[in-house]
C-alpha cells in the first residue's frame, strides 16, 4: 500500500476474486439494510447457495438478535480463513475506479483507504474525517466483537469529498477505457450493474493526489463552506457506514494502546480502512430520508408527544399515505412536519417554534425519550429507507410509521462543520437497494 499521510489517503492493496468466481453470487448488499426484512435475505442466500460469497463472511444485521452470535461469528472467520488458504483472491494495489448504475443514474467512486488515526466519530470533532451523524456508541461492541480477529475486510462504507469542479474523479471517468477492468457484475434482486477499473497509469493515481490535496487546502475550504479561513478542514465526511468505521476506529485504538512497540504499530494494516469514496456532487446522488418504525406500540404515541411537545404539537387526520408524504416534503420553514401512517390512517404531526435544525432532530429527541421510558414506548424501534417501506411496515397492527422529508445535501459540510454531528439516521444516500454491494476485499492480518 502507498500513503499519503498528510491527506489521511492510502492506495490499497485490493483483494478480488480470481476468474472463474461468480461475482453475481460473490456480491450482497451492505449488512445493515433490510434488517426488518428476513425475507430479502432468505432470497440471497437462496441465490447463493454454498457459492463462494461475501454473503458467508459478513453479519447480516438481521440476525443481530439471534441467541447465539458466536457461533455465526466464529463460522464467518473460517470461512475467511479458509477462502484465502484455498487461493480464491488475487490481490493488487491501485485505486479502483467504480460505477454502479442502478434506478436510471450512474454513481461514480474511487476505492481507497483512509487513515483512522485521522477520524474522529464524536460529536464537534475537527479531524480530516467526520461523521456526519451522530454515531450510536451502544451499536459498536457487537460490531467490535464481528471486526476483531477478522482476517479481511469488506466495506460498505461510501464517504464523500466536496468537489463540486469534479476534479478528483471526473478525470478517471475520462479515462476509464485505458484502465484495466477488474469485474463488471449485474447485481442481483434489482439491485442494478457494477463496475470496477484499475487505476493503474501513474500519472492518474498522481493525479487523483493532487487534486485531493486542492481540496485540503485551508483557504480553498472555507471558500467553499463560507466559514472563516481558520476553521479546521473537514476532507472526508461519512456517507453510509458510519458505525462500521467506528466499529474499525475502536479496534485501531485499542491495537495501538495495547503495542509494546509504538513505532511498529502505526505501521499495521489495522490503522487503515478500504472504503469509496463519491462525490457529494455527483449527479446521482441524492439525499433520502431514513425513517422510523416503531413495533408493537405500547403507549399512545400522539398522547406521549403532547407531553413533551405541549400545545406547540399539532395532530391532523390526512386523507390518504400520498397526501401526507405531499404535506411532509412540503412543508413550511416555521414548523416540523412528520407524518404517523398506522392501520388506522394517516395523520400529519406539526411542531410549532422547534429548537433543532432539521424535524429529524425534532422527531429523535422524542422518540429516543419514547424507547428509553420504563416501560419502554414500544417494543423495538428500526430505521427504514424508502416510503414503501413505511407503508407497509407502518400499517401492520400495533405498529407505526414515522415519515420524515429529506434534508438538501448541498447543506450538509456547511452544517457538519458548524453545527457538528447531524442527528442520528438523518439520511441515506438512495434507498435499500441503491446501497453499495461488497466486491472488494482488503487483508487485515
């Protein structure tokens, strides 16, 4: 791996199957979507089957819950194990050009490593690489205990740069026909295409340097973010994933106060994570809502929002779902708007005069207050992509969904800096089957 420390930038050494693999049965999405839908998953693995797939050596975040992790944790490493003694990867070192067309866009990335001695998922943190929202600290041991030992990793993490002249990808689209390809995948269960190019011509990995260093640059940042030229440069800013980098900062933090030898260290695989990288400004990103379900409700919800919320609530019968996503994408600046779809319809809820930002920060608030109560509100709460779900979730008995608009990503480094960490699952970037497929691997021991 090269690195290039000043920016918190690695060219990885890249992992892939060799000819001859089936990338289409290789390839699943990332663990943490549909974790209300078993079903989705059951689908997956019958498409698999006992293929080699990444699908044997991740932690499907549906089964989080089941009795006896260890035992599917202790299966994934000697699947890893055994698919790097059976020879099944050939590994190079390049940046990887990506496109994933998926919904009638094509999303462009670069595979690369970021450097996880400059990340800091807290809240008002100034390091090189942020999250964007607020990171959930109780969700990293189990993700810890999965990471630990492990001997490769797979990423689904997407993080995102702030280039808006398109400099430090646009020239690798250019370029993409005198790059070699590594795979080009029809994803499966509707999931779209990918492809993958090996930015193997030094003169476009120098490239891709120096254009990201442009952006690192003090004075070029604040221009952009209309802050003041002091202000410490926020590079990369998490997009999907965040818990999963946390999950890789936690274990990086905890090699490193455990070395005898802290020269030796820094030099280990484990300070490094493979992620991609996008463009905010790419065409086809765009900003989605996550929103919320709430199981077996065990409390009156609008009744519980009026104690918090007072007079300042206002609750509205609506006539149908269409018509409260209408009032919700189209509210007004002075109130928050969230709609409640349940078996019994649709109500529009406003809050008057709210303290937070965005009506996410609004609605979490209340409802991390709702599930903390003794007893807790409801029996669980999930975090959901795209209307259909909420429809269809939200509408089975004893349940509710909360619909939430979308925020404008243009806002979002602006806000970040300013403001630091978003609220929690504020939004997605596209819905569940948009999300970034595993394909490459990187070795961790």
């Amino acid at each position: 791996m090269r690195t290039h420390e000043e920016l918190a930038l690695g060219v990885p050494d890249v992992l892939l199957p060799k000819a001859g693999t089936d990338l289409h049965k290789w390839a699943v999405i990332a663990c943490d979507q549909y974790t209300s839908e078993p079903a989705y998953w059951a689908k997956v693995a019958s498409i698999v089957g006992d293929a080699p797939s990444a699908l044997h050596v991740i932690y499907p975040e549906v089964f989080l819950s089941e009795p006896h992790p260890e035992a599917r944790i202790a299966k994934i490493r000697e699947t890893m194990d055994g698919y790097l003694d059976a020879g099944l990867f050939g590994e190079t070192t390049g940046f990887v050009y990506t496109e994933r067309t998926v919904g009638g866009h094509t999303r462009r990335g670069l595979m690369a490593c970021l450097d996880l001695e400059q990340y800091d998922f807290n809240k008002g943190s100034t390091s090189p690489i942020r999250a964007t929202e607020g990171t959930i600290l109780e969700r990293i041991p189990p993700r810890v205990r999965i990471r630990e030992g492990a001997a490769i990793e797979l990423p689904h993490i997407m993080v995102l740069i702030d280039d808006p002249g398109d400099t430090v990808i646009g020239p690798l689209r250019a370029a993409r026909d005198r790059q070699r390809p590594l795979y080009d995948v029809e994803l499966m269960l509707g999931s779209g295409h990918v492809s993958g190019h090996l930015v193997d011509d030094a003169r476009l990995e120098a490239g891709v340097v120096e254009a990201i260093a442009k952006l690192a640059r003090a004075e070029e940042f604040a221009r952009k973010c209309k802050v003041d030229a002091k202000t410490p440069v926020l590079l990369y800013a998490m997009g999907d994933g965040n818990h999963s980098l946390a999950t890789a900062k936690t274990i990086w933090e905890r090699t490193k106060s455990e070395a005898a030898d802290q020269a030796a260290v820094m030099r280990s695989k484990l300070r490094w994570a493979l992620v991609e990288i996008v463009n905010l400004h790419d065409p086809s990103l765009v900003f989605e809502p996550i929103h919320r379900v709430l199981f077996d409700l065990r409390r009156d919800l609008i009744a519980a929002m009026r104690e918090v919320f007072g007079a300042t609530l206002r609750a509205t019968k609506v006539a149908s779902f269409e018509a409260l996503r209408a009032a919700v994408d189209g509210q007004s600046a002075d109130r928050h708007a969230v709609g409640l779809w349940s078996a019994d319809g649709a109500t529009l809820l406003e809050i008057e005069a709210p303290s937070a930002n965005l009506p996410v920060g609004t609605l979490q608030a209340f409802v991390d207050g709702f599930m903390k109560a003794s007893p807790p509100g409801a029996r669980e709460l999930d975090y959901v992509h795209g209307a259909e779900a909420v429809a269809t979730l939200g509408a089975k008995a004893g349940n509710r969904g909360l619909y939430l608009p979308a925020m404008k990503k243009e806002d979002l480094f602006r806000t970040v800096v300013l403001d630091g960490a978003l609220p929690r699952k504020t939004f997605s970037m596209g819905e569940a089957f948009e999300k970034r497929f595993y394909l490459e691997a990187r070795r961790l021991v």
